[in-house]
C-alpha cells in the first residue's frame, strides 16, 4: 500500500477503500485507471481518477482475486496447520497507519514518518523531475479539473507518462534536512578516524590510519 501511494500521491482513504468496481481499462496504455467517487475526495465535489505507472499497475494486478470488492485487503495467518481448509478470509483495511506501519517505519528508523509524507514525497519527486505544475496538480488532486468523465486518452497518458518518471527514484533527492545533518556528522566522524554504525570489522591499525588518511585528503 505504501508503495502505491508512492507511486499515485493518493490520500490513505483512497488506498484503504480503492474498489474493483472503480477500476477502468485503458487498452491504449495496457494500464488501469480508477474512478473515484466524489464521497472519497477531499470537498466532495466531484469524482477524480488515479492513474497507475506501470510499479503501481503492477501492484494491481498482484491483488486482483484475493477479494470481490475491495483491492487491498488482509488476512490472519494460520501459525500451525496453514495448509489446512478453510483458509483464512481476506478483509479490507481499515487505515495504513496501522500496526503493520508503526512497525515498518520503528523498524526503517523512521519512527515520526506520516503516511500523508508519502503523499507529499510524490509532490516532490514530480517536481524534481521536471513535471509541469499543473500535471503535477491533476495527479494530486489539487487543480479543478472537470468531471472525470471529460478526460481525454491523451490527458491520462500525460499523467501517466509524469508518474512513469518517478518509478525508479532512489531517494537521492528525497532525503530530509535531519538525515544531510546526520550522514554529515557520521562522514566527519569516519574521516576523522571513528567508528561508524553499525560498527565494521577490526582492522590493522596501519591500514585504518592508511584509511582515514585517505578519507581526510580526498
């Protein structure tokens, strides 16, 4: 879920209730995109579509058939017997911000992420990438666009070609202020001669000299 929300820049109540029922084919593009109801916008005033690259059409088709109504979806898993019938249903999820995700990012040392950062991490790798601001405002829902049933084939291969760009970041361009100081600190500290963590195998002290010298006249 996380990272379809990174790769659309939806909100976590489109994720959570994305339906099967809203979903369109577009054949031209071999994509999917879906409708959503105007109940599940921000101000409720009409229905908006999400356009899926090809990592989050991807994730799509890795749900589809787990569940008749809703695309993401979870289950209890059995502990002993997991083999045995019946199987464990699926269930929708009720909110990202769950146990799943506490753990996740408490896990990642990122234990203050919000799942609305995602949302603007998304914002941010548009622009970065050079998307023209009013794209990067149809993606996000913050233009007023007209109803969906008015889009054009070419205006959804437009948003679609502005995601396919931010398919493969690294998160070069994606690092906080907090995380430059740190990596900062820690380069100082590695060129200086300190240990860095997680800590590194014990060498020959003329070889970590050696190394820290090298470090200190780069």
């Amino acid at each position: 879920m996380a990272l379809f929300d990174l790769n659309t820049g939806v909100r976590d109540d489109v994720v959570c209730n994305l339906r099967w029922d809203w979903e369109i084919q577009v054949p031209e593009l071999g994509i999917s995109v879906f409708e959503v109801p105007r109940e599940h916008v921000k101000g409720r005033r009409r229905p908006r579509v999400v356009v899926c690259n090809s990592v989050a059409q991807s994730i799509i088709e890795s749900q589809r058939g787990k569940h008749e109504e809703f695309v993401f979806v979870w289950r209890r898993e059995r502990v002993k017997n997991v083999d045995d019938a019946p199987l464990m249903p699926y269930r929708p999820i009720q909110t990202m911000h769950n146990t799943a995700w506490q753990r996740a990012r408490r896990e990642a040392g990122m234990p203050d992420l919000h799942v609305h950062d995602l949302r603007h991490t998304v914002g941010m790798r548009l622009r970065e990438a050079g998307v023209p601001e009013s794209t990067v405002a149809d993606i996000l829902w913050h233009s007023n666009a007209s109803m969906t049933r008015h889009y054009s084939v070419a205006q959804i291969v437009e948003l679609h070609a502005a995601l396919e760009k931010i398919k493969e970041d690294s998160g070069r361009w994606n690092k906080s202020l907090a995380t430059l100081r740190r990596e900062h600190e820690e380069a100082k500290r590695v060129a200086l001669g300190g240990e860095s963590h997680p800590k590194s195998p014990k060498s020959h002290p003329a070889k970590k000299n050696g190394l820290a010298l090298a470090e200190l006249t780069r």
